[in-house]
C-alpha cells in the first residue's frame, strides 16, 4: 500500500509501487490527493504507474479515483487520466 505524507513519503513511492510488480490486477484508491503549485500526488503516482504497467479500468468522484493496473511488466497508456 501506498499511502504517506508527501514531504516524507513521496520518496518511498518508486519502491513501493515496484514490490506491487509482477500482479496482474492491482487497485489503487485515491482519496484526500495532496494537491500543491508543482505537483499532484495522484498524478505523480500515476505517471509512475504508466511507465511500469497498462492500466485497465479507471473510476472518478469528485473526491476519488479509483485505478486498475496490470502490473505484470507489459506497459501501454490506455487513458491519460
């Protein structure tokens, strides 16, 4: 699980998100996205998330996000939000 601070944990989030490597089927929930002048946390996640999976589904609130990933190393951008 992904979850943190930014000013502590958004150094963490490249090592977390490579243990999740290797599954076919991973949900990320977003809720509570720390949102600041030089960077979204979702979309820092996410362009991270792009580069090392497909993502496959994609749910949105206003408040939340919701994101199913194939992690088992085979990329390809289906939605760019």
């Amino acid at each position: 699980m992904v979850r943190g601070q930014r000013e502590t944990d958004q150094q963490k989030y490249p090592d977390q998100l490579d243990s999740l490597m290797g599954n076919p089927r991973v949900w990320f929930l977003f809720t509570h996205v720390w949102e600041g002048p030089d960077i979204d946390d979702r979309l820092f996640i996410k362009f991270r998330l792009d580069g090392r999976g497909t993502l496959l589904e994609k749910f949105q609130t206003e408040s939340a996000w919701l994101y199913l990933y194939d992690l088992t190393g085979r990329t390809g951008r289906q939605d760019s939000n």
